[in-house]
C-alpha cells in the first residue's frame, strides 16, 4: 500500500520580500497538491532476438555433457560438487547456420572454470570448480554478423561435497500493511541435497519445506519470529530470524504545514501516520525530485529544517511513506 505524496510548494527568494510573500501563502489556504507517483515497470527483455545468426535467436541455458553426450534439459540453475569435473554448453534457440561467425561467454566464470569466447567456438563451460559457493553470471551468445548478443542470467553453485549446510543468505525482516503477500528466502550450500524446514515463534510451520516461504494475505496473528533450518546428510545449519511486523492500514493522511523562514533555513512539519519511515523531498522544478533526509517517525510529527534553502531561487517540497 502506497499512501500519496504530498507537496508543499515553497516559491523562495531572497530578502524580506520573500520572506512576506511565503507568510501569506501559508497564512491562507496551503496550496499543497497531490503528486501520484508513477512507478516506471522496469522493462524486462524476454530474450534478444538480433544475435547468433539472426532475427530468432535467443540464449534458453546450459546443458549437461557427459563425454560428448548432452544429459537433460537447458536450465539457467546449475548445481555440482566442489573438485569434479565440470562441462557444460550454452545452448540457443536457433544455431544457425553461419556457426564459424558464432561466439559465447559467461560472465563471471566461478575459479577453476574456462570458456572459449574465439568466434566459431561451442560454448563449452569446462574445468574444476576450485571454490565453492553461489554464483551469478550471465551466459551471453553471439555472431559477428550482427551487432548485439543474447544474454541470460544464471547461476552456478559450486557445493562442497560431504559437507554441513551453510547459510549463504539470511531472511530479512519486514514491515507490512493488513493483506500484503511477504517472501521470506533462505539460501544455503553444502552437500546436496539440501532440505529446508520453516519455524515460527519456535514452532514448526507444516508442509513449509523450500527455500522460500511464502505468506499470502497477512494478518496480525502471522507477526512474529520466522527462522529456516536447512539440513542434509552431513549436518544442520539454523538461520537468523526474521521479524515479520504486521500493520493496520492507514488512515492517517500526510500533511505538511507551520513553514517558517530564518535566517539560517526554512523550516516545515510533517504529520501522519506514527511508527514509520517520512521520506522527504525536494525539488527546483516540480520535475526533478531529490531525497532530503529519511526519518524513522514515532510520534507521527517531524520538523524538518532546510539549510540550503535559501541558497534556491525555488524550492519545492514533498512527504512520502515507503510501501
């Protein structure tokens, strides 16, 4: 849940003029106006369809090889052991035919491991993992004849074999609204296969077994303790927890008022919701939006005290609450 911005317009000048001018706009009717913030989607590229040899092609993961037989199926998760042989290929959606123009990379490789990025070679990841952990790299393929590649992310976990869990990546806690669906995630290496079990306030949480524990519609009885146990054959690794704070909605609104010029800053309040983070900003323009400070907010009053506002010939401000 996103609450609206606010906006305070402070049109600021120097000398007494200004300093009249700013009384009387804020004396009378605050001339504050509602700013919807837009959230651009972040554009997500389904593949690249101008690489390898031509308008089709597209990276689709990495297969197994055993000797010069493929084992499975493309995947972008690859999993093996610490010190073993390790061979896989790049695959794309379409080859082509032009292949001594072809070309292939991953980006990091994990220590131990090579690729040949020569054009015309097949995209074979090769070597011994030297260095276990979780690693994200992107798989990139190619062809001289056009000028941007395909890419995908993936990962690569390099697990060390007859070995105990090990938590690589805590849950972290969070703060939500009444209704919202929270994720918490663990992540871990160790021996495979690895086995999760969630708990909450010390209990066992039934049928909750993945590395990612998925609460949908939260309520108040669902605030508490949540913690992973992540195990295999070797041994046990238990993980932090993770503090889910659940909040009632809203229903306080923002609101910015008493503005005040000194001769040091311009100073405003912000009231609203209590137990909160206030984002303030700032703006020359109406346009260009810059953070002024962020503050964690108790009592639902904060005073917020420009030092730089003078030095503007406009100045323009908002309030805004995090999701």
């Amino acid at each position: 849940m996103r609450l609206p911005s606010i906006v305070l317009a402070a049109f600021l000048r120097l000398g007494p003029l200004a300093r009249s001018e700013v009384s009387h706009d804020f004396s009378s009717k605050p001339r504050a106006a509602a700013v919807f913030v837009c959230l651009a989607g972040a554009v997500v590229l389904l593949g690249n369809y101008d690489a390898v040899s031509g308008a089709s092609a597209a990276v689709t993961g990495l297969v197994k090889y055993v000797g010069t037989t493929p084992v499975g199926s493309p995947t972008n998760y690859v999993i093996e052991p610490l010190g073993d042989p390790f061979k896989y290929r790049i695959t794309v959606s379409n080859p082509g035919t032009d292949i001594a123009k072809n070309y292939f990379n991953c980006v990091p490789l994990p220590p131990g491991l090579t690729i040949n990025t020569n054009p015309g070679a097949a995209g074979y990841i090769t070597g011994t993992p030297t260095t276990a952990g979780s690693y994200a790299v992107t798989l990139l393929a190619g062809n001289l004849n056009y000028p941007t590649p395909a890419t995908l992310p993936a990962t690569i976990l390099i697990y060390r074999p007859n070995a105990p869990p090990v938590i690589t990546n805590q849950p972290l806690s969070r703060s939500v609204v009444v209704g919202t669906n929270v994720n918490f995630g663990v992540g871990a290496n160790g021996a495979q296969p690895l086995s999760y079990q969630w708990h909450f306030n010390g209990g066992l949480m039934a049928g909750k077994t993945s590395a990612v524990l998925r609460l949908t519609n939260v309520v108040q009885r669902d605030a508490g303790d949540y913690q992973a146990i992540v195990a295999n054959a070797y041994g046990r690794a238990t993980s932090a927890i993770a503090r889910l704070t659940v909040r009632e909605p809203f229903t306080l609104q923002l609101r910015l008022g008493g503005p005040l010029m000194t001769n040091a800053a311009f100073q405003f309040q912000v009231s609203g919701p209590i137990y909160t983070n206030y984002i303030i900003w700032g703006s020359p323009d109406l346009t260009n939006w810059f953070p002024l400070k962020t503050n964690w907010v108790v009592d639902g009053l904060l005073q917020v005290n420009d030092t730089n506002a003078l030095s503007q010939a406009n100045r323009f401000y908002r309030a805004s609450i995090p999701p």
